[in-house]
C-alpha cells in the first residue's frame, strides 16, 4: 500500500455541562442533553479518521489552557486537519460588542480569540494551508429559533422571501449559527 495516506486530524470537543446555581439555588443553566451531544460528536469524528479529546466543565483560565496545550500539541503530531468543536453557552459582550462563549465560572471567552489561535501562522505554523473546522454551539438569548432546513426543504422560494445571496447559501449548506437573541431548540 505504498503511496496511499491516510488523512488523520485532531480535534478538540469542549462541552459546558454545568453552571452555577442562580440566587434561588437553581441550576437553570445547565446543559442537559449535551452529554449525548458530546458523544454523538467523538462517534462521527473518529470516524473521520481523528484522534478525539473532550474537556468539560472548564473556566476561562481553563479554557484558555486546554485550547493552548491543544494548539502546542499540533506542532508536535502535524495533523492534516483540526476540528474545534464548543458546546456552551453564549454571549454578546456589551463593552465590547464581541461574540463570548460562557465559561462555566460565567467568565466570557470571545470567539475570535478562539479562532486566532489556530488560524493565525504565527501562533499555529502547523496548521498553514491546512484546514480548520470550527463549530460554536453556543446559545445566545431566550428566544426560539426556527430551524429554517425543513421549511426551505419543502417551500418554493420567492425572490421576497431571500435574496439570490441568501438563496445561493441556503442551497450550498445546512448549516448555520444560532442568531444573536435566540436558543437552540
């Protein structure tokens, strides 16, 4: 079998399960299902030839140091691809108006922080011209959000509806973040 390469990555799953109670003693917070979530995640992607790390249940201290020692690490194996998967809670920060993932110490962690660790070729010189894939669950507000799959499955669009940009995403892709304000589910 001499010239044929496996493809192998990485990739890193963290899932946010638990949260401080609220003053009423409350776990309103947490994350139920996740666990599910997280598995189902570990499943498809050693599938897909990856080597899989789950953390739980960090802080933001603990973040920070799990995504470095994770970035650290890529120069060491070189894989041909990463994945970065978050399962959290989410935020708009109102200072500074940036996308946060919530830390389970309620600290917030923006997401572009995130993303330049392994996209900038200074801080990840392993991974130039290799991809990054990055998957933020991270729920922002109290409204539900409409799963628009089914619906644009099964409608006729109309040029009212979306526009041709919009039209043209749609087709190309199911998958899309939870809008600012709204929850999964």
């Amino acid at each position: 079998m001499d010239g044929i390469h496996v493809s192998r990555g990485q990739c890193l799953i963290i899932n946010e399960i638990h949260y401080p109670p609220n003053s009423n003693g409350e776990r309103i917070w947490d994350r139920g299902g996740t666990l599910i979530d997280a598995e189902n995640l570990k499943d498809i992607w050693q599938k897909a030839g990856c080597e899989v790390h789950i953390r739980s249940d960090l802080t933001r201290l603990e973040m920070d140091t799990v995504l470095n020692d994770f970035r650290k690490r890529l120069g060491c194996i070189k894989p041909d691809f990463i994945s970065v998967i978050i399962l959290s809670h989410g935020r708009i920060n109102r200072k500074t108006g940036l996308d946060e993932i919530i830390c389970c110490d309620l600290k917030g962690l923006p997401t572009d922080d995130i993303l330049e660790r392994f996209i900038d070729a200074e801080q990840c010189p392993s991974m130039v011209n290799k991809p990054k894939l990055f998957y933020i669950q991270a729920c922002r507000g109290r409204k539900a959000q409409i799963n628009l799959e089914g619906l644009l499955d099964n409608t006729d669009i109309n040029s009212n509806t979306l526009d041709k940009r919009q039209k043209m995403k749609r087709k190309r892709s199911k998958v899309f973040k939870t809008s600012r304000n709204f929850k999964n589910g």
